[in-house]
C-alpha cells in the first residue's frame, strides 16, 4: 500500500516551490545539507521537478549552467548555508556574462546569527549582488501579509530571470526543525504566465541611411547558441559585396562566405593593408570575442560607426561604439535583410582572398607537421561524427578551435563569459544530461582534473564523450607571450604525474589512449560507436614540441 507524499510543514517553503511549479520551472539542482532539508523534502516529493544531487557545490553550479544552455529555460540550484553558497560564485559569474537562466536559492541560518561565530554562517545576504540580475531575502514570517511579501519577492526575482535570461538569489533563513512534515499541501497555485519581455524601439531607416555610407562592413559575430533563422539572415545579408563577416567557433554561424579563422587571417598583414582594410562601419552581434588579435586590430584601426546588437549587452569592447541596438540579433537582422542596400564594393573579395591564401599556406604545413597537439586539430575535427554537440575546454583548446574551419553540423558551446577552467566538464555533463543528442567535449588535462568533480554523478549518459589532449601541464603558458620567457615558468604551467585512466575508472568511465597520429585515426573511429558506459580517450602528446610547432605555424601564416 503506497503512503502519502509528505511535504515541508513550512509554508513558506510550500510557498516558494508552488509559485517556481506554476512558471513552469522544474529543474533543481540540490546539493545535499541540512540547512536546506526542508527545500529538499519539497523538491524531491513534488512530480513536478526532476531533481539532481550534486554533492559539489562549485560542479552543481556548473551543471545547472550546462543545463540552462541546453533548455535555455531557468534551472534551481540549492545548497545549504555557508561556504557552500560561497562556492556557487563561479557558475554565476558565467551565467552572468553568458545570459543563462539560473535561480539562486541559498539556505541560511536566522540573520540575527549572523557573525556570532555560529557553524556555517557567513554574510549571505546580498552575497553575489555584483554579477546577478536581482537579490530577495526571504523570511521566516508567516503571518498573511509577509507570506504575500515573500510571494511578491518570488515573482520580481523570476521575472526578473526570465527577463534578462541571468541568474538571480533568493536567500533563506530557518530556524529548526528542518524536517517537518505534512501529508498535505498547505498552499497552491494556478500556471502564471511569463512576463511579457519588450524590447527598445530602433531607427531602422537612420541605420539604412548610414548602411548605405559604409563601402566596407565588417560583422562580426561572438559566442552565441545555435540558430536556424540568425544563420539564414545573416547568409542573406552577407552576399552584399561591401560585408564581410568574421566568426568563430563558438559563433554558430557557418558559411563558405565567412572568415572564420580569425587570427590566421590577420596574422602577418602589413600595416598598409591593416589599413585598406580598416571598416567603416563594424557591428557586432552576440556577446563575448575569443580572439585577442581582432580586438587588437578593431582597437587600433577604429571604425567610424560601431553598432553593437544584443538584448543584454552593449560594450564598448573596440573603444569606437556609437549604436547600442538593445533587441535580439535576428529582429535586427531581418529588418536589415529587408530594407538595406548594396553598395558597390571589393571589401568581401578582397578579405576572403587573404583568408584563402592564408588557408593555403595552412594546409601545406599540416602536410609535414609531426605529430604535436596542431596536428591532433586538423585529424580530429573531420572525424566528429554530425548529430555530436561538442563543449570545448578553455585555454589551449579553445584557441586551437579557432585556427580551424569547425563542422557546420556540430553545435559548439564553451564557456566564454569568464573563460575560466573551472566547470569545463561540469557544464558539458549538465548539457548532456538535458540533451537528446549526444555530447563531446574536448578538454584539456588540467582542466580535466581541476574540474573532475564534474563526472561525479550517476546522470551522466552512456552517450557522453570525454576527449582529453594531454599536454603534460598547461602548454598555454608556452604559447602565449610573457611566462616562457620568465624564470617563474615552474610556477605557470602545472607538470604533474595524474592518471587520467584512473579518473575514467574511478568515475565509471571507459578508457582509451592514443600517443601518435596512427593511433588516433584507429580509435576514433570506434570511440564514438554506441557503448553502456560513457567514454574517455586521453591524447598523449607530452613528447611533442607543441609549442614549437605552434609558433612555426604562426611564422608561416606571416
């Protein structure tokens, strides 16, 4: 004979769970403590949500993040109090800058504790404030007119999520008993609609007066998710010669016409032809640029106008903006598909002939390059298989991505709001716990280890894959100028003797090595074939002279 669910005796947890059921909200993400007993006890024995237990909350943070990606709608973490909400900042700060969708719900003791030294109590409220979108402290008043205040909050901060698609923070105190219950719910509510979100009116015919000025347009598109309607606008418009557009792997956006190899493009060009090349007019879309030498060169040879077309943001990355066009990149594409003109130009040709030849040169260095991390890229990507979402790693990894043409059938993700190294993999997880496709990600072996905690869960699917290039410790120090040539290198780059097999074993993950070119081909090919256990296959390139290859590469790009 089944029993009766049980719920929190507290109403106003009741309170919290029925309004977050009622705009549809149903992914939590709990990491176990008894502070939050009674939020757990309401969360696990409503049908309504799917709950995950995430032990670590810095990894659950991240998870929860990967799983905004995929959903794009809010998900819940919840943790106790302490230093565990402390270390849900890192995943904040990225959803932050990223435009993702996460509800904050921190645990507290009464805020009369606060500073007496009391276990797990530290100054909570207000505690992520400077990377959220909306902050409420809840209380622990019952009486009808707080417990309407304490529902009020609840709406302003999901609004407010809903609205600017970023994270926001709920803190709330208990006082014991946590573990109440009741066999009744004390409170319901009916479906509440999502607020209505509005965006800025736009001058669309003072930009195609402006549009028609410029003889050399340069677009170019930062970190953003896939979109059908974006890639076939921005397709149309960039047949008009004077456009050209530049993207990047994490862009989304693919297309014969585009430079999509940034940096190679650039490196080497003299100063008269940066100078030819200088636009008229830039616009930018989407958010965050990977590459340093575009921000470099747009800084240095400024553009007249720079519009820059995001909902969220407007920075002034290239020091030059003079439009902040506050709606989404497709609304503002398709007015401009519609309404602006071409003009007679060169400007596309005579980009698209440098990245050709740049391309060339390219290819003819890869034809003799030893095997070294550069020569994995150019092996690798041809071999990810079409339906594969792939998540790459920060660092190195993510800057090899870009010297290479991506596979306009793969979406790609990675974290690039903060660009930190810390919740790669967890972000990855949480994505492919979400998705009905398949996920790669492509790490490296520090940020595989620092962020190991991202495979320690039982959600993780047996179609998960797991690539780690193994450089031996953090060959980016080796790459980037300034720590290679310090006597501190030691103390830049991390050399370890880790066992990436042991982490894919302890971790319930099948495990595969390669250490030369014959080996990878072989693998591949069979890494990626169905399998009742998630996958792990390291690329040992610790012998290489990565750097060195690297560096003759960018030589020869000159």
């Amino acid at each position: 004979m089944n029993s009766k669910p049980t719920y929190s005796a507290k109403i106003q947890v009741q309170l919290l769970c029925e309004a977050l059921a009622a705009y549809g909200i149903t992914d939590i993400v709990i990491s176990p403590g008894s502070r939050n007993g009674a939020l757990t006890l309401q969360f696990v024995n409503d049908h309504r949500f799917q709950c995950y237990s995430i032990v670590d909350e810095r990894s659950a943070g991240y998870v929860a993040l990967g799983m905004a990606q995929q959903t794009r709608k809010p998900v819940v973490i919840c943790c106790t109090s302490g230093s565990a909400a402390a270390n849900y900042l890192p995943a904040i700060t990225e959803a932050f800058y990223q435009n993702l969708p996460l509800i904050v719900l921190t645990a507290d003791r009464p805020l009369s504790y606060t500073d007496l030294f009391d276990g797990q109590t530290i100054r909570q409220e207000h505690l992520f404030d400077t990377h959220i979108y909306h902050s409420e402290q809840l209380t622990e008043d019952t009486s009808d007119s707080r417990l309407t205040e304490t529902f009020v909050k609840i709406k302003n901060a999901v609004f407010s999520c809903l609205k600017n698609q970023g994270p926001v923070h709920l803190n709330m105190p208990f006082t014991e008993p946590l573990y109440e219950v009741v066999t009744e719910k004390l409170i319901e509510f009916e479906k509440i609609s999502p607020p209505q979100i509005t965006y800025d009116s736009v001058d669309y015919q003072q930009l195609k007066n402006l549009w028609s000025q410029s003889s050399k347009t340069l677009i170019l598109v930062g970190l953003q998710p896939p979109n059908q309607s974006f890639q076939a606008l921005l397709q149309q418009l960039s047949s008009q010669p004077q456009v050209v557009v530049f993207t990047e792997t994490t862009s989304n956006a693919f297309h014969q016409q585009y430079v999509n190899t940034i940096d190679t493009a650039i490196t080497g060009l003299s100063e008269q032809q940066l100078q030819d090349l200088q636009p008229t007019l830039l616009i930018t879309l989407g958010q965050n640029v990977i590459s340093k030498k575009i921000k470099q060169y747009l800084r240095k040879h400024k553009a007249s106008m720079h519009w820059h077309v995001n909902p969220h943001w407007q920075p002034d990355t290239y020091f030059s903006l003079t439009h902040k066009i506050k709606v989404p990149e497709t609304e503002f594409l398709a007015h401009a598909v519609e309404n602006f003109e071409e003009v007679s130009s060169d400007y596309q040709k005579n980009w698209l002939q440098i990245r050709d030849e740049k391309l060339q040169k390219q290819t003819q260095f890869l034809q003799t390059a030893p095997y070294s991390d550069f020569k994995f890229w150019e092996t690798f990507i041809p071999q990810i298989p079409a339906d594969y979402i792939v998540h790459y790693g920060n660092s190195s990894i993510i800057r090899y991505a870009q010297l290479f043409h991506p596979k306009h059938t793969n979406p790609v993700y990675a974290n690039r709001g903060t660009s930190g190294i810390d919740g790669s993999t967890s972000t990855a997880a949480g994505f492919a716990m979400k998705s009905e496709k398949p996920v790669l990600l492509v790490t490296g072996d520090i940020a595989a280890f620092y962020d190991s905690n991202g495979l320690w869960n039982s959600y993780i699917p047996s179609s998960f894959r797991v690539i780690v290039v193994n450089n031996g410790g953090g060959n980016i120090f080796k790459i980037i100028p300034g720590p290679a040539n310090t006597r501190a290198i030691e103390f830049f780059e991390t050399p370890h003797h880790r066992s990436l097999k042991l982490l894919a074993e302890l971790n319930g993950f099948q495990y595969e090595k390669c250490s030369n070119l014959d080996e990878i081909h072989a693998k591949l090919s069979h890494f990626f074939q169905p399998s009742d256990k998630p996958k792990m296959l390291e690329i040992d390139t610790t012998q290489a002279p990565n750097a060195e290859i690297l560096q003759q590469f960018l030589q020869i790009s000159r």
